[in-house]
C-alpha cells in the first residue's frame, strides 16, 4: 500500500513539476527572426529543423513566405509575422485587401500558430509607408476579429527607438514631438485593443552611438553591471530601453486625451491602460569591417563606425544574458517576464548596409551553431 502511495504522490509531485515546466515554457521566451536576405541558406526544412532541434519555440518573419507558413503547420512554433512594405498601401486603404490577406495569409493555415501581426517593420513616419501604417493596423484588426481571431492573434507595429527623443533616465522616455502625429493614435489604438507596441531593442546601436557614456557589460546585460538611472536601479541596457518606450507610451495616454480617443470603448470605460512594449527585435552582430560609419538612415548623429565591439564573444555573451534576463520583469513592469526574438537566425550575405549587418546570424549558413546557445 504504502509503495502505491508512494508511486501515487511522486507522479503527483512529477505531474505537478511537468505543468510548471509547460507553463514556465511560454514565459519569458526568447524567438529568433527568420530573415532569408541571403543566396547560401540552408532549406525552410532545415531550417524548422534547427529551431526544433535547439528548442526555438517562437518565430519571427517578415513577410509571409508560403513555403514557411506551409512549413510551421502543426509545429507549434508561435508565430510572429510582418506584412511587406509594399502592401501597406492597398491595406491602409481597402478593408477587402485587408480581409484578403488574412484570409490567405492567415486562415489559409489552420494549423499555423499565429500569435502577432507587424504590421510594418522599422517604418520612418516620414517615409511614403507612413501614413499608411495605423490604418492598416485598423483594417487588419478588423478582418482578424472579424474572423474570430483578435483573442490569440495581436495586431501592432514594429518601431525603432530612434523615434524617442528621450531615453535616459527611462522614466523620462518621451517620443520626438515631430512624429508624435504619427505615434499618438498608434499608441491610443494600441491602448483600445490591449496590445504591446513591438520594439526593436538594441543596446548593440545604443553603446555604438554613445560609447563614451555607456558601459559595454552594461550593454551586454552582465550581471553585477548595473547602474541608478534617475533613483531607479537598472540591471541591463535592454531593461532600461524597454522602459524608456513605456515611460513615452505613458506620457502620451496621460496627455488630454485626441479627438478619435475620446470616442473610444476604452476612453469611455475611463481607462488609459498603457499596453506598453514589447520586443520584437534584438541582436549582437559578431563581425564588423573596418571604420564603416554609421549609416545616416539609421538615424544616429554619430558616425562611430563598426569597431571592435562586433566580436563572436560579444555576441555570444550578450544573446545569452537575453535568455536569463527575460525571465523577470523590468523596473517599471517587474514579475512580467518578457518576451523578445534574436535577430537573427543566420548571417544573410545579402543584407545592405555596413558589414555588421551581415553577421547578426546566431547560426552559421551550412546550419553549425556560431557559438553556444541554450533556449530554455
Ligand atoms: C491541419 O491538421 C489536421 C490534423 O492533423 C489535418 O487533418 C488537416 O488536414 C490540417 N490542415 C491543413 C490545411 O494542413
Ligand atoms: C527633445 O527634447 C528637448 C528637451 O525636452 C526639447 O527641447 C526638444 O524640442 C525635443 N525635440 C523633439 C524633436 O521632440
Ligand atoms: C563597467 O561595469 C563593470 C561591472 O559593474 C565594471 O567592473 C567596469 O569597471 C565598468 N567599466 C567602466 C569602463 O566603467
């Protein structure tokens, strides 16, 4: 008797450990961007082979590739997946474009575990793209809740932080005010649906603008290299940049409320519950090349060049610090683990633009690891 009891609790205790184990999979997960810029990659298959065989659990892609969506069916792989520029226009414009391509892109594949849409990725609001974004983002809601979808499929945007004109200390993150045109209404109809603005973070571009002010552990999220940054300690770089864009979101649900916010479900029930943000993008680039200065279109003044900061071991360090510190919350947002996608999986020989651009691949092109990396 006394063994069956036995037997009994520890397949309890087992069981009990297994279902934390399954919860804890999902919290706090680090993905990886699947970009294909390059002519020596290896196979979608192989590819999904690599993310299962190192345990990747969460995808990001930036158009929708059918032989990858084809391919993701019935993995499990939570999915995040972007919109091609291009197409911005038709979906700002045309509610039916927008029902067409969830339609094709979306329920096309039943067994595809979608869990964001980007819709556009990095896009300059003064770009031709950018008054198409938010009403896009509107159409593509629509036709996603009108399918049933809007509980497990989240509708948002994928921003670079150069549209901050504060970051540092984090609690005075603000938005340029010159793109504020743009960003209040994202971020207000982020606010009605609930859903995290997606933020490419990159301590990486923020040491290389600002060497001098920044310490590089910091930047590689070390442990024991933290700083107090305006009364509030900051373990890492990509906390402290995280909170920066919350901080902004906050400024602008807390200003007086727009003309289209006031009519809003969320308005109206009194609430300005800031969604705040979410990654969508980070990385180490493991090689440079020469004194490449820093490309104007990034949007940093300074042009310091690519130097020894791109190193295998830098990038090694810093992907793997990512994978313990999204496992806790932020200063402003603690015991809410994060979330975020290593970009990328492999070094893509055709990306333009300086030669660290190239080599943010935490896979090398013939599918060998380039350095030790454990997703958990
Ligand atoms: C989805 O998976 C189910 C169960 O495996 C299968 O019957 C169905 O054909 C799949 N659908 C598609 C479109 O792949
Ligand atoms: C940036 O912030 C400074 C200081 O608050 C302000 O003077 C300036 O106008 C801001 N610039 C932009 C583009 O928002
Ligand atoms: C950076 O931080 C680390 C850890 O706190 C410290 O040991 C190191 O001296 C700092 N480096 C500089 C240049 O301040």
């Amino acid at each position: 008797m006394a063994t069956t009891a036995n037997h009994f609790t520890l397949t309890l205790l087992l069981f009990g450990l297994l279902i934390v184990t399954s919860l804890d999979f999902t919290v706090g997960q680090v993905g990886v961007c699947f970009g294909r810029l390059g002519n020596n990659l290896p196979s979608v298959q192989r590819t999904l082979a690599l993310y299962k065989k190192y345990n990747i659990r969460r995808m990001r892609l930036y158009d929708p590739h059918p032989p990858t969506l084809r391919g993701l069916a019935g993995t499990g792989i939570r999915l995040m997946l972007g919109i091609r520029d291009d197409e911005l226009r038709d979906l700002a414009n045309c509610p039916d474009a927008a029902t067409a391509w969830v339609r094709t892109n979306i329920l096309q594949h039943p067994n595809v575990t979608f869990r964001h849409i980007t819709v556009g990725n990095e896009i300059d609001p003064d770009s031709e793209f950018g008054p198409f974004v938010l009403p896009a983002m509107q159409n593509i809601y629509r036709a996603v809740r009108t399918a049933g979808r809007a509980g497990q499929i989240k509708v948002s945007t994928s921003i670079r932080t150069d549209l901050l004109n504060t970051s540092y200390p984090p609690q005075a993150g603000e938005f340029k005010c010159s793109v504020n045109w743009y960003i209040r209404p994202i971020v207000e109809f982020l606010r009605d649906t609930q859903t995290p603005l997606l933020v490419n973070v990159y301590p990486y571009f923020a040491y290389m603008n600002d060497p001098q002010n920044i310490n590089l552990s910091f930047a590689l999220l070390q442990p024991n290299s933290g700083v107090v940054a305006g009364g509030v300690y900051y373990d890492n770089l990509y906390y402290a940049i995280l909170d920066a864009v919350d901080a902004a979101m906050e400024r602008i649900l807390a200003a007086v409320p727009s003309l289209f916010s006031v009519f809003s479900e969320e308005m109206k029930k009194g609430g300005s519950r800031n969604p705040g943000g979410k990654g969508s993008e980070t990385g180490w680039s493991s090689k440079g090349g020469g004194n490449t200065p820093m490309a104007a279109d990034m949007g940093y003044t300074t042009a310091l060049g690519d130097g020894p900061i791109n190193t295998v071991e830098n990038a090694r360090i810093y992907n793997n610090n990512l994978m313990r510190i999204v496992k806790s919350g932020t200063p402003r947002r603690p015991g809410r683990p994060l979330e975020t996608y290593i970009f990328a999986m492999y070094d893509e020989n055709l990306k333009p633009g300086p030669a660290y651009e190239r080599h943010f691949g935490i896979f090398l092109p013939n599918g060998q690891p380039k350095y030790p990396l454990r997703f958990r």
